[in-house]
C-alpha cells in the first residue's frame, strides 16, 4: 500500500461555515471548491468562493475565484474530463437562476450559462423562493447533465441540460 498523500495550500479563503465545498476527480485531475461565507453570517448571503484544479498527486495546476455573492451549489467531472459547476446566488434576492460552468481539465473556461429554469413557472411556484440543494449527473446516452434542485419550499425538479448548446 502506498503511502497517502498530504498537501497543504497556503490560501486563507477556506472557512468551515461555508457550505460550497465539493470535491470531484477524473483524468488525473482532482476538483474542489472552497470558499467563506454563508446564507446565516451577519443576515446576508456574502460567499467568496474558488475551484481548485490539481493533477492527481495534488499539484496546483489553476485557482479560479469566482465573483463575490456566488455559492458553487456541486461539481460534476464529465466524462470527456471537463468540469461541470453549478453555481447560485443565495440569499433573498430571489433570482432563481442556475449558472452553469463549464471548465475544461486544466480550468479554462469553455462556457457559462444561466438558466432559468421554467418548470418554476409551469409550478406556478413564487418568485421568492431560492432554488437549493442542485445536484448533478451525467447522462451517460446523451452526454447533457441531468440536473435537480430544489426550492425553499421544498418542490423538487429534474431538468436536461447541454453543455455544448446550453439548451435546458
């Protein structure tokens, strides 16, 4: 058995009451986000959030920050070993979109999208609710993300989405 692996990143950004942190791998790259800042710090949803890319013995190969107020809600690593990241915005600004990240293994953007989701309108859902807890997985048949969320409310929606045309 080979011995583990341990590094350590001299980066101050990385807080426990942050709630988007993720951790994905594929072709030799390990993914993760980390950040600070959550929906309950001082009654405002501040998040300062970043993604990680580093080969499999844990060398950087790329930091990303990502703009002040988005939380990384999951990582998905594509089977091509590009990266998927859906990102939200918090709080109680009731945007209701999902950004979706597309990253290549080295962490070049290859595209960002967002999206409304418009079963929130066929549910005839109210505006105020957040979209919460989105998750990720590929579909194997189609290569699109399969995506589901969630609203404040609890009413949960799957929704197909492409990466390459950024339809949903």
């Amino acid at each position: 058995v080979a011995p583990a692996v341990f590094r350590i990143y001299n980066d101050t950004t990385g807080d426990i009451g942050n709630y988007g942190t993720d951790i994905a791998a594929s072709s030799n790259r390990i993914f993760m986000t980390y950040g600070h800042g959550g929906p309950f710090m001082n009654n405002d949803a501040v998040y300062d959030s970043k993604i990680m890319f580093a080969d499999n013995d844990g060398n950087l190969l790329k930091l990303i920050s990502l703009p002040t107020g988005f939380q990384v809600s999951d990582l998905l690593a594509m089977d091509d070993g590009s990266l998927m990241a859906a990102e939200t915005f918090p709080g109680y600004d009731f945007r209701n979109q999902i950004y979706m990240y597309h990253f290549t293994k080295n962490g070049d953007l290859i595209s960002l999208d967002s999206i409304f989701p418009s079963i929130i309108d066929t549910l005839n859902i109210f505006s105020g609710y957040d979209l919460r807890g989105i998750r990720m997985c590929q579909s194997h048949t189609s290569g699109n993300v399969i995506v589901f969320a969630r609203t404040e409310d609890q009413t949960g929606f799957i929704m197909e989405y492409n990466p390459v045309s950024g339809s949903q």
